[in-house]
C-alpha cells in the first residue's frame, strides 16, 4: 500500500497537569475522508494545532507526504500543502469577504510573491477572480463585497472554508466545520463537504454524527488523548470499547 | 588587584540588590495587568526628591528616609487610582504615551518645585566613613554606608522574596501573574491586589533613591537611565517573575560595575593599547545589552518566565 | 480594520499641500522671515522620521521604543562619510539608510521574536545600547558628538544654503511618502496590515509572517537614517542626544498624535508637535509640563485607544 498522506506517530504532549494527547498514532490515506471524533476536551483540536504547527509536540513526529514536517513552523506547512479551518470562526472581520479569500490566494507560493512594493492590489484582477470562484464554490457569491463580521455564522464557516481551499491544499484539517451552524446550513456544509473530498483529502474533526457517518471513509476515536479504536464507521460503530467509552448512549 | 575585585563585586551586589528593588515592582505591574509603565523610574527619581527634602527638613537621614518612602507610597496610591486602573484595560500604545507623558509632568515638576540643580543629600553621620573588613589575613576597607545599603538590599530583598514566594498573599500575586482570568475565576480581588502591588512597588522606588541618593546624585532625568536598566533586568529574568528578577538584578548589577571597572584593564592585556583604550569604554557600557541579547537569542521569555 | 486606502479628497489635497511646500521659501523670503526655513526643514525631517515609525507601529502593529537609535545612526554615518572624505549626499544619505537599515536588521531580528510588552522593552534596551555605544566611541566625539565640517553637498550642489537643504529635504521627504503610499496599498503593505490585524491567521494562511514584519522594521529603519544624514546637515552635528530614548518617545508621540495607521499621521503629528513646542517655548520654559497634560489628556478621552479618534472622523 502507499504511503499515507498524513502519517503522526507517537504524538505526544502534555500541559502542565494535562495529558493532552498520549502516544497518537494516526493516518490519512490520499484520497479519504478520515473523521476524528471524541468527547469534549478529549484533545481534537489540540490534535488539530499540533499536525497544522501551531504548537510543537513534546514528543513523535508529523510527516507529510512522506516528508517529516514535525520542526517545520505553520506557514511551512501551509506552504507544502496542509490548509486548516479554525473551531472558532478566524477571519478578517474588517475586511470584505472577497479581500478575506484574495489574501488566501495571495499567500499562495504560485501566486507570486508578496513581497510587491509598488503595484496596487487593486488591479490584480486575477487574484480576486480566483477568490470569486472559491467563494461561488461555498456558496457565498452574493455576499462578495460584505464585510466578513457582517457574515452571518454559518456564512463565516464558510467563508472559513474558502480561505482553506485557496491556499490548494492537499490535505483539508476541518475543525467542526459545522459547529454552531443551524440544521440547513449544516447540510449544505455536509454537501459540500463531499464535494470536495472528490479531490481533497480531508482530515474532519466533527461532533455531529450523522455527518460524520455520512462523509467519513474511516473514523478514529479519541477518548482523554488516547486513540482508541480506527476503523471504517461499520468498524467504529460495533466496537464495544468506543460504545462504553463513548458512543454509548448516541446509538 | 583582589582588592579592587572585592570592592567592585561588593559595590556590583549593592547595585543589583537596588535594581531588584526597582524591578520587582514592575515585574508585577508587567505580569499580573500586562501593563507597561514607563513612569516606574519617575516614582524612583521622586521618591529620591521627597527623601532628600524630608531629610533636609528634618536633618535626619533616617526620617527622611521613613517619610520619603511614606510619601511615594501616598503618591502611587493616588497614582494607580486615578490614572492605571484606567490604562489597565487599554492597548500597549495608550500605556506607553499615558506613561511617558506622566515622565514630562514629573520631571517637569520636580524641576518647577526643587530647581534645576542637583539636591544634596548626606549619608548619616556616623556612617559616613569606611570599616575594615578582614580579608585572607589582610584587612580592606570599604564605605560602612554601602555596607548598610547591601544589609538593607538583602533585608528588603529577601523579605520580599519570601513575602511572593511563600505567603498567602503573594500566592495570590504569583497566580495573577500567570494566569489573570483563572485567579479573577476563584474569587480573588485582582484590583485591590493590583493597588497594593502598585503602593508596595512606589515604595520600594523610593527606597532605592532614597538609599542611592547619597551615592549618585539627585537629580531630574536619574529615573529613566535605571529604569532602562530595569526592563534589562525584567527581560533577562521573564515578565512577572520575582525570583527572574532578583537573578536578573544580580546580573546585570554585578556584570555591569564589574565590566565598567575590570575590562579595560583586561583588554589592555590582550590587545595593543590604544585598541583597547577606544574598545574597553565602549564595550563595558554595552555589556549587559550584549548579555541581554544572548540570553534573548537561546530564551526569549527570559530565565523564568512566569506563563509556562 | 480595514486596509488602509487613501480618501478621495486626498491627491488633490496633497497636490496643493505639495505645491504651497514648493512656494514656502520664496513666499518666506520675500517677508523677511527666512528664519524660518530652517524650522521647516526640521519639520519635514520629522515628519519623514515620524512617517517611518509610522509604517512599523501603524501599519506592522509593531510598537517600538527604539526608533530614534537608526535616527541617530544615519546622522552619525552621514558624518562619518564627511570624515572619510566623502560629501556628495548622494552617496552619503544611501549609506546612511544603508547603515541604519543594518542595525535595524539587527535589532529586529532578535527583537521580533517577542511580543508586547517584551517588545516594547527590548527595542528600548537595545536603543540605548546604541546610545551608549555611540557616547563611549571617542574616535565619534563621544559626549559631544561628530560635528560636521559644514554642510554636504548635493548632486555638487552645496547645501550650505538653506533653501537647497530645504528642497533636499523635501524631495526625500515626498519620494518616501510616495514609496509608502503606494507600499500601503500593494501587495507588502496589505500583508503586514493582516499580520498587524491576526498574525497566527496569516502564518495559517501561508504567510512567512516573521520576514514581513522584519523588512517592515528594517525599512522604517532605514528611512529614520535617511532623517538622520538630513538633520545632521541641518544642524551641522551628529549628536548622541538624537539616540536618547526620549527622542524615541516624541516620533511615537508624534504617531500617536496624528493618527496611527493613517499614512499621514506622522506628518499631522510631526507637525503639530513642533509648531505646539514652538509656540510653548516663548511661552514658559515649564512647557514640558504642558505637553505632558495634553498627551494625558488624548489617552483618558479616547478610551477605544487613540486612533479611534481619527478613525470615527474618518468613517
Ligand atoms: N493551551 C493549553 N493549556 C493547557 N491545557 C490545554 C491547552 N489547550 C488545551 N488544553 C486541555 O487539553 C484538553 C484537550 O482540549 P481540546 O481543546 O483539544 O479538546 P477537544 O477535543 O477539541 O474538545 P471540543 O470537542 O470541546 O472542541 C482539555 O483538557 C483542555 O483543557
Ligand atoms: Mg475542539
């Protein structure tokens, strides 16, 4: 088989008392939607910011491609094809929903360099052409020239997405892309979802189940910062250790 | 040249236990409201003034001393309630301009009220002359009334130390500086902390200008040269961290009047003489900005910093 | 925040500023008050200094304390070219931004690596390292400083005259806020304004967020140099007394006062600051004091920081 796209081994990390994540071995295999789920506080997100660089492990590696990017600082990782969406909704809240995704596009290594001094961004149509298109692909071409705080939430998760997806990553890391969103607009984020995954290799930390069953091609289960069980969702579900642990009372 | 060491380390450990006087107040404004005040070093060139005057009037170092102290500690009470409860909340830019504009006002000031030339200020009488102190079978002199002001130095020092590192109190302060929200969370009155750590902080400004008054002299602008040197001695140490600061202090104290007293001499022996008379002032009165650099380079939180 | 964009009101307005700038010294002259040339020549040397502070801390977020030791740097390098024989100002003034850029690599390449209050304290420190260093270099003058040997010359036209330093510092003066206007709103400028807005958002767009900011410091660096070479021609000396942190603090002042993060708020601040010492200094010798109780007065009634001022004014 080849090699995963995504491969951490032995990630570990502990905050002062905590143990966030104990020894996590995980993959993503090119091409699959790998769902990460878990209870609150079990460390999703920690996971999240340590496989994006935001925060340096204590020990075990992330490796990318092939390529170990465990030292490599987060606009490194960017930069070699990993793009992430924030659980709490991060973008320019002064700046149009357009200028939002320009700025993602702009920071793409193929999109040329940022370091311009003279030629206004104005005129670069070619940026905000393609920050358009990323915007019509979440459904948000209509509010272009909104202000991104004027968003409503689930616009905003959106729009979150865009800026992911114009850096063309190879690798997606959602962080409850649907969190906070109401029934319609989680459906259409599902939709898009397994839109993209056509594509995209997706890492989807997730709460609400039955999209997860519904996009995910394998999920892992977190429990404390410990991974207990991988497998398809046919897999996850029949597990009695994740049933106890976890999924419980849900099914 | 055992001597001269001595002399010099002694007068480098005087020197830092005064820095540490000066930082440890400000280590805590920094930590715990994540506040910059750049006014500290106008509360130590006032204290210095109202020791010197109290001095005067009463002829009476030690009263003047005791009242001078008294006086600034009433003078950032008025301070934090009118102005730094108000800048607390603010961004770092409106700190600094509040604060600098509070070191024009004092300066001002003190120039409007005292004159623009330096106020004269006497040790006490009977310590105005040095001791012998024994040293490897020899004897040493050195001035009794830097003796005094390392006793008072590591008496201060070290009460304030054990004060923050062991009393409830300074749990209190400890935990403010690490982590504001969570201490507010269980229940402690962070602003009336906050106005005592400030009170607690002018005082000890004070005293260090009062106690470093008769050495150097007392005059308008002596604030902001030492308040420099304290920032180097919060940065070396890490922001909010008591022990930081007396290790900063110490360094920084020890390095520079060692540096200042022993490098020329030591150049003069590595290098032809007139590179090393150019090189020797330049390089001692940079030094510690070099050591600060360094250890910024490897840890640039500083030794301890206070927020793991 | 939004980014930065020039008001509509503002080229012609700027044309017409630009066009009365031109016409000041004949205008002076011709009532007898070219006296006062000279003054202006310092207020646009500040203001191009102000301008650089400006386009770390207004544009890059980056609140430095230690500005005025690249003022000081590129006054001292412009005098140390005169020393080694050299007086053309065209070579000197590059060599002094040259200079001043250097230390600000240096300063910022370790000063960058903090944040907040840290930074504030760092930048100060290493300024009065320079400061110091610049005071104990007897071969420098040392205490008293470097003086030059009359004024420089520019393009071989000397500048001994006021009018041609005047005219010298006006076109510095223009060409930068030309540069940073046109910075501002280019691709650079647009990305050190998002870093300055949500820094960790940038590097998780890609963005190498550390060289941004670094070549923002050193370029207002450099600029601050180019205000040094130009105010020791006009004083005649490159004194330590330009590195004093309290020079640092007036540029930031003068940021402040006019607007930070408007393109032309260090030239409002410059001068307003210089016209208000002007006006004070007749007045009483205490006007510190004054000064001191405005600025307090500016931080208590802008509570949302003091660009909100500007910025409600500005819609
Ligand atoms: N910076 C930090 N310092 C200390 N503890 C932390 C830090 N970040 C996270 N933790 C702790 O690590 C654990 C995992 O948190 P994390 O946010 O990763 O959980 P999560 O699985 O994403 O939860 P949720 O489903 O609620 O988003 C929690 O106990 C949290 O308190
Ligand atoms: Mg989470």
């Amino acid at each position: 088989m080849a090699d995963p796209l995504l491969d951490v081994r032995q990630l570990s990390r502990r905050f002062a008392a905590v143990d966030a994540l104990k020894a996590v071995n995980f993959s993503v295999n090119a091409g699959e939607v790998h769902a990460l789920i878990g209870p609150n506080g079990a460390g999703k997100t920690t996971f999240i910011h340590h496989v994006s660089g935001a925060l340096q492990p204590d020990s075990g590696s992330v490796h990318l491609a092939g390529r170990d990017v465990t030292r490599l600082p987060m606009h490194a990782r960017v930069r070699a094809g990993m793009a992430r969406s924030y659980q709490i909704t991060n973008v320019f809240p002064g700046l149009s929903a357009l200028d939002n995704v320009a700025l993602a596009v702009q920071g793409r290594a193929d999109a040329g360099s940022s370091f311009r001094f003279w030629r206004p961004v104005r005129t670069e149509t070619a940026l905000f052409d393609e920050a358009a298109g990323h915007l019509e692909q979440v459904g948000l071409s209509t509010q272009k020239a909104s202000l991104a705080g004027n968003l409503s939430h689930g616009e905003q998760r959106a729009l979150e997405l865009a800026m992911a997806l114009a850096t063309k990553p190879q690798l997606l890391l959602l962080d409850e892309p649907m969190a906070g969103t109401g029934p319609e607009e989680s459906a259409r984020m599902v939709e898009l979802i397994e839109h993209l995954a056509r594509h995209i290799t997706i890492l989807l930390v997730e709460h609400d189940m039955a999209a997860v069953f519904r996009l995910a091609d394998r999920i892992s289960v977190l429990v404390n910062g410990e991974l207990v069980c991988t497998g398809t969702p046919e897999e996850v579900k029949s597990d009695a250790g994740v049933r106890r642990a976890y999924l419980g009372d849900h099914l | 040249m055992t001597q001269l060491i001595l002399e010099q380390a002694l007068n480098g450990l005087q020197f830092g236990l005064m820095l540490f006087l000066l930082a440890a107040g400000l280590t805590l404004v920094f930590g715990i409201m994540d506040c910059i005040n750049l006014a500290h070093g106008s509360l130590y060139m006032v204290g210095a003034y109202f020791v010197a005057a109290a001095a005067q009037a009463a002829d009476s170092f030690w009263i003047g001393l005791g009242a001078g102290v008294a006086g600034a500690a009433v003078l950032g009470l008025l301070l934090e309630l009118s102005l730094f409860r108000q800048l607390y909340q603010r961004d770092h830019l409106s700190q600094v301009l509040a604060t600098f504009a509070l070191i024009l006002i004092a300066n001002e000031a003190v120039r409007m009220i005292w004159g623009p030339a330096p106020l004269m200020l006497n040790p006490p009488e009977a310590l105005s002359g040095p001791v012998e102190l024994p040293l490897f079978g020899d004897t040493f002199f050195y001035p009794a009334y830097r003796l005094v002001i390392i006793a008072f130095g590591l008496g201060v020092g070290g009460l304030l130390y054990l004060l923050v590192a062991r009393s409830r109190v300074g749990m209190w302060v400890r935990a403010g500086a690490a982590n504001r929200e969570m201490t507010e969370a269980l229940g402690i009155n962070v602003r009336a902390l906050f106005t005592a750590v400030f009170v607690f902080g002018a005082a000890l400004c004070a005293l260090a200008g009062g106690l470093l008054g008769p050495l150097l002299a007392v005059q308008v602008g002596m604030g902001e040269s030492i308040l420099i040197l304290a920032f180097v001695v919060i940065i070396i140490g890490g922001i909010g961290s008591i022990r930081g600061a007396l290790v900063g202090a110490l360094i920084v104290g020890t390095v520079d009047t060692l540096g200042r007293a022993l490098l020329p001499t030591l150049l003069r022996a590595a290098l032809p003489a007139d590179a090393a008379s150019t090189l020797g002032p330049a390089l001692a009165s940079i030094l510690i900005y070099l050591l600060m650099a360094a250890i910024l380079f490897f840890k640039p939180q500083g030794l301890f910093p206070a927020r793991a | 925040m939004a980014f930065y964009q020039a008001a509509s009101w503002q080229k012609p307005a700027l044309i017409t500023f630009g066009i009365a700038l031109l016409a000041m010294p004949a205008v002076l002259t011709s009532f007898d008050q070219a006296f006062y040339i000279g003054f202006a020549t310092r207020v646009l040397i500040f203001a191009l200094a102000a301008s650089s502070l400006n386009l770390v801390l207004g544009f890059g977020g980056m609140v430095s304390l230690g500005h005025a030791a690249f003022l000081g740097a590129g006054a001292y390098a412009a005098a140390i070219c005169q020393q080694a024989g050299i007086n053309e100002a065209l070579i000197a003034f590059p060599a002094a931004m040259a200079a001043a850029g250097l230390l600000a690599l240096l300063v910022g390449a370790i000063s960058l690596r903090t944040r907040g209050v840290y930074f504030i304290m760092i930048t100060l420190a290493f300024a009065q390292m320079a400061y110091y260093l610049f005071v104990s270099a007897r071969a420098w003058g040392g205490d008293d400083g470097l003086p030059l040997n009359g004024r420089m010359q520019f393009a071989g036209i000397p500048m001994s005259d006021d009018q041609t330093l005047y005219f010298v510092a006006f076109s510095a003066f223009t060409a930068a806020m030309l540069l940073f206007g046109r910075l501002a709103d280019a691709r650079f400028g647009r990305t050190l304004q998002a870093i300055r807005e949500n820094e960790t958002r940038m590097a998780a767009l890609g963005y190498p967020v550390f060289r941004y900011r670094l070549l923002a410091f050193v370029l207002g660096g450099a600029f601050a140099g180019l205000a040094g070479a130009l105010l020791a021609n006009l004083t005649g000396l490159a004194s330590p007394n330009l590195l004093q942190w309290t020079q640092s603090g007036t540029l930031l002042v003068m940021v402040i006062i006019g607007g930070v993060g408007y393109l032309y708020g260090g030239v409002v601040g410059a001068v307003v600051l210089l016209l208000l010492e002007e006006s004070l200094v007749g007045v009483t010798e205490h006007w510190h004091i004054i000064l001191g109780l405005l600025l307090l007065a500016i931080v208590l009634f802008a509570p949302k920081g003091v660009a909100a001022l500007f910025r409600k004014r500005h819609g």
